[in-house]
C-alpha cells in the first residue's frame, strides 16, 4: 500500500480543497473549504460557471447573500464526490458576533436542506473565538453540528470540547511557521510544535472523555501529517495527497486512545476571564487567530469585488 491507503487504516482522510474535481482520486471521506480556498477555485475556468450562475440567478440579491449561495454550490459538487461530509465557513467578520454566527450557521443548514442536503452532511465551520465557540453551543443543540477553526492553543480545544463542539481543526502549519519565524529553527518530526499541539490537545481530550473530535489541518508537509497518523481525521491539501500516494514508505500510528499519556495532564476549568487570559499568555495563538481572521476577512472582500465586476 501507498502511503496515503496506509494512513487511512488509522486516520479519517479529509480533502482540504474547494477544487471538487480534484478530489475524487484520493478517495477522502470527507472534504473542508474556507474563504481561501473558494476564492482560488471560482479564478478557474472550470469553476467561473458556479460563480456566474450564482450571480445572475439573484440579480437582486447582495453580495452576502451570493457568497452563501455559492457556498452551497459549492458543497454540494463536493458532497456528490464524497461519502462523508463537508465544511462550509461562516464570514469571518462575525467572529465575535454570537448571535449574528448562528443566524448565518442556521441560515446556510437551511439552503443546504431546501437543496435536498440531510444537516447531518454538513459542518458549519466556525473561529474558535470565545463568541464562536458560544455559537457552536447554540447551534449543536439544534443539531447543527460545528467544526471549530482557527484553532492554535490548548485553551480554545477545551472550550470547544466543554461547549459540545462536533469537531475542532487545529492548524499544525500555521502554528510551525509562527515558531519557525520566531525561532529560525526548522522543525522536523516530533520536534514540530504544530504536531505536539496537537498531540497535547488528542491526549487531553482522551484522557477526559470527550467526545469532540480532533482534525489536524494546515499541513506544510508529509512528516507533520505522518505524525500524527492515528489522530481522529487529518484534512490534507490535493498536492500532499499526491505526494502520500506517490509514496510506498512505511507509516506506523503515532496516537491512539489505548496509548494516550494520562498521568501528567491535569483537567482544566474555563471561564471567559479564564479563556481569554489563557490564550492571551499564548503569543502565537493569540496572533495566529488574528491574523487568520483578517486574512480570511481579505479573501472574502476579494470573491466580494469578482461578484461585483460581474452585476
């Protein structure tokens, strides 16, 4: 077996990419989108027609309801290449609006279902900010279930795990480039603080029973993903799937409930004052959040300006 076919006996793959076309050859179960990956499909030719059609189907329609339109386009080509799920992104812009997070993650479950799409097929994909992590509260007790993004520290995987989130997806890459940065170290292997995050954040969640679910993502390489095979589900972008499937090495599982450390972790209560000062002591995840909302907030106003050129 390649190793991608042998990372799927420990692992849950999910493709990381709004390029549907792509994704059938790797066979993921499931499939994640965000802001940035829907703007770098619709500048395809293959992918201008569902922008278009988006477009002149709601002549009067704004701009935000366009986006949502299109996102649910979107998911479902990708859902008539997968078995599983998919991920769809709440704007960026309501990260810390609570109440304004579930009207939209409540409005797009509705396109999805008025499209013949069951809710239990999507993920409302939300920051884990302290008003969207009270969001994703709201909206699993309505059955929507949630996968938390942007998600860089401890703090914000406990709180996701308490307020009863489906799935959290902390970003290994991102957190690896913030230490490479900082440090000038090139990290390898276990060695990677991106990959020991999330180690940390799979024990802890093991160790106290929850039932949230771990997805790393914002992969750099196929060695942060080889170790964190046995991790609940890894969402890997199309270019590293290829290179997993071009490669015959041997991948052994690096976690697994049975083999968890649980001794040293201590369990640890959150309040908002607790929360918020906890992942203010995390410089990186603390900047990391930000920066990914504000990047995410770009590529939003970019596909706003492409809709705009086409009115």
């Amino acid at each position: 077996m390649n190793q991608l076919e042998q990372l799927k006996q420990f692992t849950t793959v999910v493709a990381d990419t709004g390029d549907f076309q792509s994704i059938q050859a790797y066979t993921p179960r499931d499939a994640t989108t965000n802001p940035s990956l829907i703007l770098k499909a619709v500048q395809k030719d293959e992918y201008k027609p569902l922008l278009e059609k988006a477009v002149r189907d709601r002549p009067d329609a704004s701009t935000g309801d366009i986006i949502d339109h299109l996102l649910i386009a979107f998911g479902q080509e990708i859902l008539k290449t997968i078995p599983g799920r998919v991920s769809t992104e709440v704007d960026a812009r309501l990260s810390f609006d609570t109440v304004a997070t579930v009207a939209k993650g409540r409005q797009l479950i509705a396109l999805y279902e008025q499209a013949g799409v069951a809710r239990e097929r999507v993920l409302i994909k939300i920051a884990a900010t302290w008003e969207g992590i009270r969001a994703a509260e709201i909206l699993e007790k309505d059955g929507i279930h949630c996968n938390m993004t942007l998600l860089f520290s401890l703090a914000q995987a406990i709180a996701c795990a308490e307020a009863g989130a489906k799935l959290i997806s902390p970003f290994v890459g991102r957190i690896y480039d913030w230490y490479k940065k900082s440090t000038g170290i090139d990290y390898e292997g276990a060695e990677d603080p991106g990959v020991q995050s999330v180690k940390r954040i799979y024990n802890y969640y093991r160790k106290f029973g929850y039932d949230t679910e771990v997805m790393g993502a914002s992969f750099r390489n196929t060695s942060q993903i080889l170790e964190l095979a046995g991790c609940d589900l890894l969402t890997i972008s199309p270019d590293l799937l290829q290179k997993l499937a071009d490669s015959d090495a041997p991948v052994a599982r690096k976690l697994s409930a049975d083999t968890a450390p649980g001794a040293s972790i201590v369990k640890i209560s959150l309040d908002e004052k607790d929360f918020r000062f906890m992942l203010n002591e995390d410089a990186m995840a603390t900047e990391k959040l930000a920066e990914g909302i504000r990047a995410f907030c770009v590529d939003s106003g970019k596909l706003k300006q492409m809709i705009a050129a086409l009115r």
